[in-house]
C-alpha cells in the first residue's frame, strides 16, 4: 500500500513540476510592454487609436492605417512576441501608400491591450482582429501578416476562422511547432535539462501551426533569413511542405530574424503577391 502512494505521490509531484515549468515556458513565448517606440507621425502615416472586443472579454487595441487613395485591400499585422504595436508598425508603415489598408494590434496584455497573453488568448486575439478589419475595411479583400511568433499565430486563427476571404497569408520567421520551437530556444541553456517535462505542458501537436497550414486553403506566402538565429528557416520548410494551398517560400540569403520587411529591395516581390493573390 505504501509502495503504490509513493508511486502516485511521486507522479503528482512530476505532473505539479511539469505543469509549472510549462507556465514558465509559455510565459517565454511573450515579452510584452508599453513603451512608446515611435509613432504615426514620425512613420509619415495616417493612423488612428482602435479599440475592439478581444478573446474572453479583453479590450484590445490596435492601429488603423487606411490606405491612401482608393483601397485595394486589408492587410492585418499579427506582430511578434515583442513590445508593442508601435515596434511593428514600422514594419509595414510603407503599405498604405501602395493602397492596401493596415491594421496593426497588440494581443492581450501588449501595450495598451487588457489581460494577460496566453498561446491560445493570442489566436482568439488575431480572430477578433479578423473580424474587426473586416467591419473596418468594408468589403475589401483581406491579407493576413504574421510575423514570427505572430505568423504561428495567424495560422492557428486562419484555420479556426473557417473563413474564405482572406485572399493570401504571409509569414514572415515563422516556426511550425511550440514544442519544436522552445526545445530549439532551451537547447543552448541549462533549461534543457528540464525541456522534456516543460515542453509538455505546451499546445500538443495537433494545436501545432504545422497541423493547421494543412487545414487551410489560402494562398501562401513564406519568407525566412537563411541566418535567422531565432527561429531557424528549417521551421519555414516544414510549414512550406505541409501546404495543400498554393505557397511559396521566398529564401533570404544572409538574412537574420524578421528581416524581410525592413528590406527596401524585397518589397516589389512582396507587392507583386499580394498583387497576383488579389
């Protein structure tokens, strides 16, 4: 008898061990703050304060940059795990003048965003987004963002979405798999000795970004630095094989992490898709 409650003990234990490490993990994945990086003014953009209904209550905010001159479409920016809307934004600053409308959140938690990010509250977030762009762009066609952490996101919320207006989906250093992507980030630190009981608690495959690219049906368009030290470009790969829509992915020689759209010289190939998917 005492041998069996040590047995179940020492198993309670291991599952309370593991799923604190787990919050630990997940509460790697984001680095949230409200410091103000720069503004509409000084990017030379039209933009306004939004704010909208979010996953499980939380109010979220975002900005809205509409297109100059007639819109050609909407363009949705799901940013990474960093800071804030206004660290993004400058990512994508440049659109509105091309035509396309631009709404850039922060998740729960980010900014001036309530609540606090989980994996799962931030696809609910880029949902809600979803549909705010949506009520915003008034009918107009819809290209979703994402950009590392934001582009596993966008995938999730895509395929969740059930949707068919979302005309192309670019990701920008995106990786495939939660549990892929934190025993990549714990390996070069003493983490990894824990990983195997961390990771654990993390979404199970089936939540992976890989499993929902084969469940969607818009275009997709990736983009990943050949050098990206952050997430490596083998998670693009595999995102890129697990396509059934049409998808290509656009290798950046020497490039590092999220350097595809602070790059001038990418930015007609990136207009010549949103052009062909529209």
């Amino acid at each position: 008898m005492f041998a069996g409650l040590r047995t179940l003990m020492t198993a309670l234990v291991s599952a309370m061990a593991a799923l604190s490490l787990a919050g630990c993990v997940e509460g790697m994945f984001f680095y949230p703050d409200t410091r103000t990086y720069t503004t509409p003014e000084q990017l030379g953009v039209d933009a306004r304060d939004v704010v909208f209904d979010g996953g499980e209550g939380a109010r979220l905010h975002g900005w809205w940059m509409p297109a100059a001159g007639a819109a050609r479409a909407t363009i949705v920016q799901v940013h990474g795990n960093a800071a804030n809307v206004s660290n993004h934004a400058p990512l994508v600053a440049w659109l509105p003048a091309h035509g396309f409308n631009v709404l850039s959140f922060d998740y729960r938690g980010f900014g001036r965003s309530e609540g606090s990010p989980t994996l799962n509250g931030v696809v609910a977030d880029t949902r809600a987004a979803l549909a705010e762009a949506r009520r915003l762009g008034g009918g107009t066609p819809l290209v979703v963002l994402g950009h590392s952490l934001g582009g596993a996101t966008a995938v999730r919320a895509l395929a969740e979405d059930g949707t068919n207006d979302v005309k192309l989906l670019i990701l920008d250093s995106a990786f495939a798999s939660y549990r892929g992507i934190a025993r990549d980030a714990t390996s070069r630190s003493l983490l990894s000795l824990v990983a195997p009981l961390a990771v654990a608690g993390l979404p199970p495959a089936e939540s992976d970004p890989l499993a929902a690219m084969a469940r969607i049906r818009t275009p997709v368009l990736l983009l990943h630095g050949e050098r990206d030290g952050v997430i490596p470009i083998a998670h693009s790969e595999r995102l890129h094989a697990a396509a059934v829509s049409p998808a290509r992915l656009i290798r950046i020689p020497g490039g590092q992490h999220l350097d595809a759209f602070s790059r001038p010289a990418l930015r007609p190939e990136i207009l010549a898709a949103i052009t062909a998917a529209l």
